[in-house]
C-alpha cells in the first residue's frame, strides 16, 4: 500500500495512454519499460486499480489534488498525451 490507500484509479485524457496501461501494446515500444513498470506497481502496491479516459472538463476538477512532489512526465509520454488530444 502507497501512503495507506487500497484502491486507486488513474484518469486521464489520454486515450493512449489509458490503453498502454491496460494492455500490453506499448510494452516493447521505446520507453515501453514505464508502461510495464507502471502497471507492476499498481498492481502490487494497492488492492485495486484502474486506468480511465477522463475528458479535460473533469481533469480541471482534480489538478488541485495533485501532490506537489509529482515529477514531470518523459517527453515521450507527453507527445503521445499530446497527439491523442490532437485527435480527438
């Protein structure tokens, strides 16, 4: 358990990125090595754990619960944030 949470959902407007995190797809992409990392922590670190699609209207309501110790994404997440935002 991270900070004493059980349970934890991921949102993001990403549609990319909600499915590098569900499936295995990205996994031998470059940087693949975070999407598989990323998806062995939430898998043993907490009860349980899902990744979502938000859309940016509800992503405004949770930018003031982010901690501010985050770290900057990899410029590789991003362009992928970035063109799947372009997309849609």
């Amino acid at each position: 358990m991270v900070y004493g949470m059980q349970n934890i959902v991921v949102e993001t407007e990403s549609q990319t990125l909600v499915k590098a995190l569900q499936m295995c797809e990205y996994d031998l992409a470059l940087g693949g090595v975070l999407f598989r990392e990323t998806k062995f922590i939430l898998s043993t670190s907490f009860n349980s754990s899902s990744v979502i699609h938000g859309y940016r209207s509800s992503q405004k309501k949770i930018h003031g619960y982010r901690s501010c110790n985050m770290h900057p994404l990899p410029a590789f997440v991003n362009n992928l944030s970035v063109s799947d935002y372009a997309t849609t």
